[in-house]
C-alpha cells in the first residue's frame, strides 16, 4: 500500500488562487486569434462589433461561439435580432476591425466598406476570408459575457488567402510562405 505524504491544504489552496485579471490578460494576449468583425440586422437595428472570441464548436448541425460583454453598445441589438453574420478579416483589413473595435458611431463603421444582404438581412462583409451566416440557438450568461450559439445555414469563403491574427495586442498579417522568407 502506498504511504505518499498528502499535500498540506495550504498548497492546494495556493495552487487553486485565480491569477489577478491583469496576468489572465497578459497570458491570453499570447493566445493569437483570427479577426471577425460580427454583424446583425433586423427589430433591434443594425450593428457591428470587432471580436476575437470566436470558435467552431460542433460540425453536426454546423455552430459556433461568439463571446459578447453585456456592457458593449451592441448588446441590446444583438440581443432583440437573434441572427448574425460572422465575418472573418483577412491581411490588410486592420482598419476594419480598429472602427468596430472602437467607440465609433454605427454608421461610420458600415461605410467604410461593401457589404451585401444574407437571405435574413444580416450584413455580410464583400471582401472577407470567410462568412458565417447564422441563427443564435443558445446563449449562456458567463461572468461579463454571454456566449452565444450560433447555428450556420450559409458560408462564404472568399478569395483573399492571406489571414490577420491579433497577437500579443497587435495585428499581424498571414503572409504566403515564400513572401516570410
Ligand atoms: N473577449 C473579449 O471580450 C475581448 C475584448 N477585447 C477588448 O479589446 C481591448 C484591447 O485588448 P488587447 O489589446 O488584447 O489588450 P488587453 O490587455 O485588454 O487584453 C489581452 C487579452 O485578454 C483577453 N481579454 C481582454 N479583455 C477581455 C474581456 N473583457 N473578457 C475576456 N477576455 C478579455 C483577450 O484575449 C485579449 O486579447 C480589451 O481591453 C477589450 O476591451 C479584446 C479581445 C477580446
Ligand atoms: C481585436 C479585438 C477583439 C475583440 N474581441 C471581442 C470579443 O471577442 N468579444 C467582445 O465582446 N468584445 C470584443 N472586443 C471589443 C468590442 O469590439 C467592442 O467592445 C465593441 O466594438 C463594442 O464597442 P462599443 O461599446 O463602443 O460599441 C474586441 C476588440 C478588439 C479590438
């Protein structure tokens, strides 16, 4: 039988302090993500809003996460619309994502490029790497945000190859291969 010393309660109780929120950010400023720019249409308005917490969560029915603060302008719009386009920005879109990032006004961020209509009205960004055009079928209230579940019933994948990560608090292009060399 095994005679292994059990560890003290203090030190599973230091091991299990969350980090202060300022090292939470610094070590997530370190997990690089693409860029999308999420759009809707419809009662509540149209609105937009840069975010990097976006992931694929199951194939089968097709869904993905979007994470949105309920303190964000766009909260209540989203919220009333319950659909939403992800547009995911490809090299060179940088300023794109600084307006929907940023405190300007909801216009202004809409004119500074092309979009068309998704079948439901939501904006859809021309010249994206991708498109996701989807339903929110679920949302979960966690700390500052809600995580939305969005089913997908269109994609788009356009013919710009070259990504835009943000990494370490800036934007960095996807270059081909032979162009990093
Ligand atoms: N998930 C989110 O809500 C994100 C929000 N932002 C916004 O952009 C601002 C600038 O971001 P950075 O230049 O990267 O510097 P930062 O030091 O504020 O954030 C570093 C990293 O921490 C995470 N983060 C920041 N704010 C967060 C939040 N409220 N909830 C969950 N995760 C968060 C993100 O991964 C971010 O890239 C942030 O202060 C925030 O307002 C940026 C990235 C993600
Ligand atoms: C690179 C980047 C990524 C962001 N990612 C998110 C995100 O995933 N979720 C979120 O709620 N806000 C995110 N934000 C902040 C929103 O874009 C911002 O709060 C939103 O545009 C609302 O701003 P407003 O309240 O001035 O309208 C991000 C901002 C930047 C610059």
């Amino acid at each position: 039988m095994s005679t292994a010393p059990i560890p003290a309660p203090t030190a599973l109780l230091a091991a299990t302090v969350p980090p202060e929120r300022a090292d939470y950010r610094n070590a997530m400023a370190r997990l690089g993500a693409a860029v999308n720019i999420i759009t809707t249409d419809g009662p509540g308005g149209r609105a937009g809003f840069t975010a990097s917490a976006v992931c694929s969560v199951t194939d089968d029915p097709p869904t993905l996460l979007v994470c949105l603060n309920r303190s964000a302008s766009v909260y209540p719009v989203f919220q009333a619309n319950g659909v939403l386009c992800v547009n995911v920005l490809g090299a060179g879109q940088q300023p794109l994502s600084n307006l929907f990032g940023g405190k300007t006004p909801m216009d202004e961020r809409f004119a500074a490029a092309q979009w068309h209509a998704s079948a439901s009205g939501v904006p859809v960004l021309a010249e994206a790497a991708a498109t996701f055009e989807c339903r929110v079928v679920n949302r979960t209230a966690v700390g500052t945000h809600d995580v939305l579940f969005c089913e997908v019933d269109a994609v788009r994948v356009g013919d710009a190859a070259h990504g835009l990560v943000y990494f370490d608090r800036r934007y960095h292009d996807l270059l081909p291969p032979s162009a990093a060399h």
